[in-house]
C-alpha cells in the first residue's frame, strides 16, 4: 500500500492567532509491525486570545504520544480511543492548573489507517471525509447545536447552512474528565481520499469544491488549493486540513 498525506493550517483573514493544529505522527518500534502509515490529527482550539491555540496544541501532542506508545495488537478503535482521552485529559489538566486558560477546549477529529480500513474519530465540528470516484462523503457527525437541529428534523442542512449559532459547539475537549467519543471505520480503497479538517474549511468550502479539488490535484497542492478558496471566502476563521490518497 501506498499513502500520500499533505496537510497545512493557516490563521485565516480575521484572525491574529491559528487556534488550529495539525499532526501527522509516526508509528514507533514494534507498533510499526502493524501500523506503517501515521495518525493524523486536527484540532480547532476554543477559549480566547491565547486558550485555543494552547488546547489544540496539547490535543494533537497528547494523542500522538498515546498512539506512538500503544502495542502492536491493540484494535485500532482502542487506539483511537486511548488518544482522544488521553488528549481530553491533558487539556483538562492544563487549564486547572493554569487560571489564565480556565475554558478552554478544543474539537479533534484523528484517524488510524490499518490495512482496507480507515477508523476516524471526532469530538466536536472538525470533520473527516472519505472521497471515492465521483463521490464525497462526511463520516463524522458535528457535534454542534445546529446540526443537532438538522438531525431532529427541526431544520434543513440549507437552514443549517446560514443559521446564527452554526458554531456552537455541544462536545468538544477540556471540559470534563468524562467524554464521548465518536469512532467510524470505512472501507479504505485505492484511489480513495480521506480529508479531516476543521470548520474554518467546510464552512467556506462547499462538499463539492472539496471533491473537484482533491480529484484534480496531488495532496499538498489540494490541501494549499482548498485553504486558498477559504481565504478567497474571507476566510473568517483558521483553517487546519489534511488530505491523504491512497495510491495502491
């Protein structure tokens, strides 16, 4: 198998500070008997000037020492699993013990390559993609107050789409020792396109933009191309991607 990745975050039109972090994490030792291909992290930081930016970084250093820690026969959902906990965790602790960043959090969306699988995990609105052919499909669901809405019918994903309150988020990293965690596992063809990015991304770029991208470009270009089209779009807010293409 081969995997190509590029990735790339930028601080958006509006913003003085990126609050968006990204890792790509090599597998280590024995671990790498199983997992050849790196995890690969992306987090959208919440919590004022300085927070943000210091929640998404530990998020994304603390899950990718998680992964490069566990065993060679751990299931890849445990993995992904004992990531996003252990990076919930170091969050948690930073901010209770620092009064300056009470409050802050962060989303995360991580995935874990193993085999024709792909296994995605998210807290929050970052969101994983799996692009196939002609097709473009999020794997994630957001957990955000808007999209709660969509899914209880209350409201269309076009209503959704210019709603006031679109980026209040429901579940995100930092807020309590307890968390839920989502994790998908999708076939993992060649050909195929995994894209997790955070909002800053899907919330200028349509789907479709997406897909046309990646199916033109190779994946550093695709990520600078889709990041160009967020700034093309005033680009309100960070923006943090990662586009990976299986090739064999």
């Amino acid at each position: 198998m081969q995997v190509e990745i590029g990735f790339g975050t930028h601080q958006g039109r509006r913003r003085t500070t990126n609050q968006d972090t990204v890792g790509i994490f090599e597998a280590r030792g024995l671990f790498r008997q199983r997992y050849e291909w790196p995890f690969m992290v992306v987090a959208d930081g919440m919590g004022g000037h300085r927070g943000g930016a210091v929640a998404s970084h530990i998020a994304v250093q603390a899950a990718g020492k998680t992964y490069q820690r566990a065993t060679k026969s751990t299931a890849a959902d445990e993995v992904l699993l004992a990531a996003v906990m252990a990076a919930n965790q170091a969050v948690v602790d930073k901010a209770t013990n620092t009064p300056a960043l009470d409050g802050m959090g962060t989303t995360i969306v991580a995935a874990l390559i193993d085999g024709d699988t792909v296994h995605i995990a998210n807290v929050g609105d970052s969101r994983g993609y799996v692009i196939r052919g002609e097709e473009i499909e999020q794997i994630t669901d957001d957990h955000s107050l808007i999209a709660d809405q969509v899914r209880a019918g209350v409201i269309s994903k076009e209503q959704a789409a210019v709603a006031i309150g679109r980026n209040v988020i429901t579940r995100a990293l930092g807020r309590h020792e307890a968390l839920e965690v989502d994790i998908f596992s999708v076939d993992w063809q060649i050909g195929d396109v995994l894209v997790l990015c955070t909002d800053g991304l899907w919330g200028q770029v349509a789907d479709l933009q997406i897909l046309t991208v990646v199916q033109e470009l190779d994946v550093q270009a695709a990520v600078e191309q889709l990041t160009q089209l967020a700034l093309r779009s005033q680009a309100p807010d960070n923006v943090g991607v990662i586009v990976a293409r299986r090739s064999e």
